[in-house]
C-alpha cells in the first residue's frame, strides 16, 4: 500500500495542495494535522480517512520527521495495514538514534461537561432500482446520541427517515446488520456531511413530487434545515487516469459480477413481456432449421438502447459516480475507477449504451438470448 499508486497520488495532493473536489476535506484535514496546528489526540482525530490519504499522512509524517504523528498512527489508525506500516517505521527511527516518546497510557480526568462522541454515519451502495440506505449519526444535548435511519431512492426521493434518540454504538451496528441484509453491495463509514447531504437531496426530490415519507418529518427536517444537498460528485482524475478512460471502459464488464453491481440495470417487466412477444413472431417467421440467436440478440440489443435516454444515462452515471467514492472509502480504487471511467462514457451521449462493457455484460446478465428463446409464448408460437 505505501508504494500503491494511489497512495503516490494521495501524497501529490497533500504535497500540492490540490485534490478533486470529492477528496477536499480529506486533504485539507490531513494537511492540518502536518501543519501541526492541532494536537493529535484520539479526539481530535475523527475524520475517517480512505486508505489511500492515511497511508499517504503516515508517509509524509515520516518524511517531515513529525514523529509524534507517526507513534500516533501506530496505534490509532482506521486502517491496520497503516498502524503496521507506522510500527516498522518507528523500528526504523529507533534503529537511527531517533529519540520516541513514552506513550504510556494515562486515565485522563473526566470532565463532566465534555460532550460525548457522536456516532458515526453510514451509506450503503445502490440496490438494482436505485436505493441507498444511509445512517446519519450525531449527538444532541437533549436526546443524546442519536441516529437518522434514512432509505432513499434515486427515483422517488427520500421514501422513509426514522430519527432515533439515545442509540447506542451497539444498537447502531446490529440496526445496520438487519438492515444491510436487503442489499446485496456493502456498507461504508463515510463523513457526517456526506449522509446528511444525500437524505437533504432525497427530501428535496420528495418534496418537488408532492409526496411524503414514512418516519419522523418534523425532527428529519429540523437536522437538515442547513444542509447542502448531495445528488452527484465531481470527480476530478489526474492525467494518468484520464488516459486510462478507454481502457477501463472497456475492462468494466468484469463490474457485473461485482455483488453491488450486479442487480443493475434489470429489465422491467413490460419490456421483458414485449420481447418475449417479438422473439416469438421472429422464430415463427424463421425456416425451420435456423439459428435465430444472432436476430434475437439484435432484437433484444435494440429495445435496450430505446431505454437509454438522457435522462437515464445521468441518473446511471451518478449512480456509478457515488458508488465509486464509497468504493475507493474503502480502500477498492481500481473497481472505483472502472466505475468511474463507465460514468463518463455513459455521459457522452453520442455513444451508445451497449458500446459500454458494464452495460452489455448486464443486459447479458439480464437477458440472455438463450433465456427468451425458452420463453412459453415462443413455444407456443412455435408449435402453432
């Protein structure tokens, strides 16, 4: 991992200043703590960091001789191949004479006015129509901790938000555990901002439809009163990926197989039950003994690309775009990246949708010729 190219790239921004707009706050929390501004405790250091920007603090700590930062990430980093590196590189420091401090651990008094950790927040990826589970988590000096239990869909908007005062971290991960069984993806930490920006545009969409959502609307809107919506993210890549695009494209059909991609992009019913109709009049129309797969996937190809308007290839990209900064959250930037780079194909709309591998490997997925050669209308019709 210390010498993964994202972990290069995540060293560049922190050198640079600079990151894409979904890793700003990233860059600039881990800059701070190199600035030495602040100090490094277990309570300052709350953001959770990606993998990628960790490894690449613990490395530039290292460099700037902020040996203190080092001890620290040794023993309380998110991510444990991180606090393994940070133990070699204290090894290292001591074998060169370098003076580490004692950290030997001391009851802190207790302060009876401190405020307690808030609980933390979560986001599931996209079920295959486009729902996201996302758990807001806070803290309250009236209820305590607290946390907001939002399903939303890309579709509808934000269809139910449960506020849940004094929640325990425990009942937080077995809700989550209950809940994740519904989705076939995984679930990420991600930052307070991010969760409340994503239920902000999923009540604003429900809202600009003129319908409600099931739950707490008088406690969900007050949370969210100053909230700045999240419906995409702007994802600036850095000229080596950039280069990449067409290739990564073209890899992605491997995404299909991917547990929080593979349920995409499945047909709805109605064109299911029209195509059926249609390979059924093509095959009783063929002689006998030919082969129709090849006219079959030409028919099935050709009602799918009628699916891909405008407005569905944004509604895709984001989707993808999303999914892609919680993948590269934890740690899976190659899978991030393919997902990615299909967004932007997805957003040229002078392509069509079946040049995509991730598009044609599901609808391969979804409908296979085979599949609607074996329908009971075309046997039927064929038997007519």
């Amino acid at each position: 991992m210390p010498t993964s190219a994202s972990t290069k790239t995540a060293r560049a921004w922190l050198q640079s200043g600079q990151s894409p707009a979904q890793r700003v706050s990233e860059t600039a929390y881990a800059l701070l703590l190199l600035s030495g501004e602040v100090a490094v405790t277990a309570q300052t250091y709350k953001l959770c960091l990606a993998a990628d920007m960790e490894t690449a603090l613990l490395l530039e700590a290292d460099a700037a001789g902020r040996i203190e930062l080092v001890q620290f990430l040794s023993e309380h980093a998110r991510h444990k191949p991180v606090a393994k590196h940070a133990k070699k590189l204290l090894f290292r420091a001591k074998q060169r004479g370098v003076a580490v401090p004692d950290r030997r651990p001391t009851r802190a008094p207790v302060d009876p006015s401190a405020v307690p950790e808030p609980l933390p927040s979560f986001a599931s990826s996209f079920d295959g129509l486009g729902g996201q589970l996302v758990f807001l988590g806070g803290w309250s000096q009236d209820d305590g901790p607290y946390c907001v239990v939002a399903m939303l869909s890309d579709r509808e908007g934000l269809q139910s938000a449960y506020y849940l005062p004094d929640t325990s971290r425990t009942q937080q991960r077995e809700m989550l555990a209950r809940l994740q069984g519904q989705f076939s993806g995984f679930t990420a930490q991600v930052a307070d901002a991010f969760a409340a920006g994503r239920i902000r545009w999923a009540l604003n969409l429900r809202d600009a439809l003129g319908k409600t959502f099931e739950g707490d609307p008088a406690e969900v809107r007050r949370l969210l009163v100053d909230v700045e919506p999240i419906h995409d993210l702007e994802i600036a890549l850095d000229p080596e990926d950039e280069a990449q695009i067409e290739h990564r494209i073209a890899v992605a059909g491997e995404l299909s197989t991917e547990p929080c991609f593979s349920a995409w992009l499945q047909p709805d019913l109605g064109l299911r039950a029209a195509l059926e109709k249609d390979v059924a009049g093509l095959v009783a129309a063929l002689p006998g003994d030919a082969d129709p797969r090849e006219r079959v996937t030409a028919l099935r190809d050709a009602a799918v690309e009628r699916l891909w308007t405008e407005a569905e290839r944004i509604r895709i990209a984001q989707r993808l775009e999303l999914t892609a900064s919680l993948l590269a959250g934890e740690g899976r930037i190659e899978t991030a990246m393919r997902a990615i780079a299909t967004a932007r194909g997805l957003r040229d709309l002078t392509r069509p949708a079946l040049s995509l591998s991730f598009v044609a490997a599901l609808t391969q997925r979804h409908l296979p010729p085979e599949e609607l050669l074996r329908t009971p209308a075309q046997a039927s019709a064929k038997h007519a």
